[in-house]
C-alpha cells in the first residue's frame, strides 16, 4: 500500500478515484482523471519547498541501495568483512556487471522493517562499516574495475563501541584513501547524505545527487535543537541550510543532479533506477577519456575549491 505525504492529497484522492473508476470499467472517467492527476502532479511536485524534499529523501517507500544493485546489477557477488573486527550490515559491497561493465558498487543500506532495520542498524555505519568499503574499493584499484557508490545515511554511528574502534580514524582514513584511487568513481547520493557518514564514501571523482535527495553537514533537527532549542523549528532549518540536490549544484558542490521521476523514485522505481544506471555508464564513458593522472588532477582541484567564497569589498 502506498505512503502519502502531507501535500500529497490530493493526489491521494485521485488515484484513489482512479481506482474506484477502474473497478466500474468507467474508462471515459479514468481518462479524465489521469489527465488531472498529472497536472496536479506537475503543479505539486514542482514547487516543492526544501523541507518537503527532505520528507521525500527519507520517504520509506524510497528505493534503498540494494534496490539499484538488484536492479542493475548481473553475476554480482557480495564482498563481506573488514578482515579486521566484523561484517557491518549497514554498508555493503557487490562485485558485478552494470550492462556489460565490470564494477564495485559500495552502498549504505537502512533496511526495511522492524527486523531489516536493526539488522542495518538504520542505514548508520560503524568502522567496520568503513574498513568494509575500502577493502573493497582496494580491489576494485588492484584490477582496474570502476567504483560506484551509493550514499543513503542519516550519519555515522555514534555509539560508544564504534567510537572505541575509532570511528572518526576510519571516516578521515577513507576520506584520504579515496582521494587517491587511481581507478574511476563515481558516487551518487540517493537518498540522506548525513554529514561524516555520507563523506566516507562520497570522494570520487563525479559525485552526484538523486532530484528528491539531500546531502547535509548535519540534519535540520539537529540544527533546530541547536540553533533554536525548538522542534517547531526543523522546516525553518532544512529551508536555511539548501541540502537540496539543486542548492548544492548551485553552490558547485555537486556535479550533477540525476532527473528522478517527478513524482518521486519511490512512485516509479524502476524509471529511477534507469536513470541513475544511465547515469553511472555515461559518466564512465567520459572519466574513461582522462588519463589517471587527469582524472587525479580533476579530482584535487574540485576539493580544493570546496567552500571557497570571495568577500564583497564594497
């Protein structure tokens, strides 16, 4: 059964008169109402705010990781372990084809259900976590296989364990691993891009954003509670941050932006998935035209412009 937002209504309520017009085989009624149902979809979904992106990025019937991987995906084969401490479910490893294109897809996973999401640990990596992926991505350098990673985390773990086994080390540890790969990457945020969690595996060399995603140094109700000390405050924040995939085009955070469904990746899964395989290939292509050495300098020079700003002197 489908998930409504708040401002999905009316939206709501047509396709359910849709379905109702369906069941009485009235198909002069189902034609008008599907050509109202697209207008009200475009007049929705294309003056949405920030914060109503942010409830689509974390909408529970959004494609997760292991949905692109079994959707794009052939011959994959799942890589477990750091080699040093435990398999962390939250973030996982698949070694396969994209089409006919060898490659690594590193992933973060949230779960579905009670069960999946404990088992997931809610999409929050540990170190292990961490170590996992760069095992991988190793592998991938050693035999020349591109990278593709899929970003959907609301943060790093914070529990006492993971800050034993050095969390922060293995964040700043793939941050500067990454940086170096000499194989293509390529790194696509899908759903919740949270702070460090989402940094550690989003160093490439093309990092982009799914429409409805967002990719932020911390969540609006952590700004809210920081900044406000008031819950009421969360749309405000989201709003005054710009995590949105557009924003952060603007601001030459982000490479591209990839044109998910209007409507949502988690109404049209498989028109989604498409676009970001489509997305991953054709980017290969134009990575696959640089030399190493290029793609190394490209890459420096994109992290090294991060955040800067020049002052008005007037």
């Amino acid at each position: 059964m489908a998930t409504y937002l708040d401002f999905e209504d009316k939206i709501k309520k047509l396709e359910e008169d849709i379905t109702l017009a369906k069941t009485k085989s009235d198909q002069h009624a189902v034609e008008i109402l599907e050509k109202k149902l697209e207008k009200e979809v475009e007049k929705t979904f294309k003056n949405l705010s920030d914060y109503q992106k942010l409830q689509l990025a974390r909408h529970p019937d959004r494609p997760y990781a292991l949905d692109y991987i079994k959707g794009l995906m052939t011959n994959s084969y799942e890589i477990h372990g750091d080699r040093h401490f435990d398999d962390d479910k939250a973030i996982i490893c698949f070694l396969g084809y994209i089409g006919e294109q060898k490659v690594m897809v590193i992933g973060e996973q949230k779960g579905r259900g009670t069960k999946n999401k404990l088992m997931r640990n809610f999409g929050m990596p540990s170190p292990e976590g961490y170590r996992k992926a760069l095992r991988a991505a190793r592998m991938a350098e050693k035999f020349n296989i591109p990278i593709l990673m899929l970003v959907d985390t609301p943060g790093a773990y914070p529990g006492l364990g993971a800050e034993e086994r050095n969390q922060s080390e293995a964040i700043a540890k793939n941050l500067y691993e990454f940086s170096n790969l000499t194989t293509p990457t390529i790194s696509v945020v899908i759903g919740e891009g949270g702070s460090g969690g989402a940094l550690a595996i989003s160093v490439a060399d093309k990092l982009a954003m799914m429409r409805y995603s967002v990719y932020a140094v911390i969540s609006p109700e952590g700004c809210s509670a920081i900044l406000w000390n008031d819950s009421s405050k969360v749309e405000t924040a989201a709003n005054a941050l710009k995590i949105t995939a557009e924003s952060l085009h603007q601001l030459e955070l982000i490479d591209d932006v990839i044109k998910e469904p209007l409507i949502g990746a988690h109404r049209k899964k498989d028109e989604a998935i498409k676009a970001l395989g489509d997305y991953f290939l054709d980017s290969l292509e134009e990575l696959k035209k640089l030399t190493p050495a290029q793609r190394y300098q490209m890459k420096y020079e994109k992290l090294m412009n991060l955040g800067s700003f020049q002052e008005d002197k007037n």
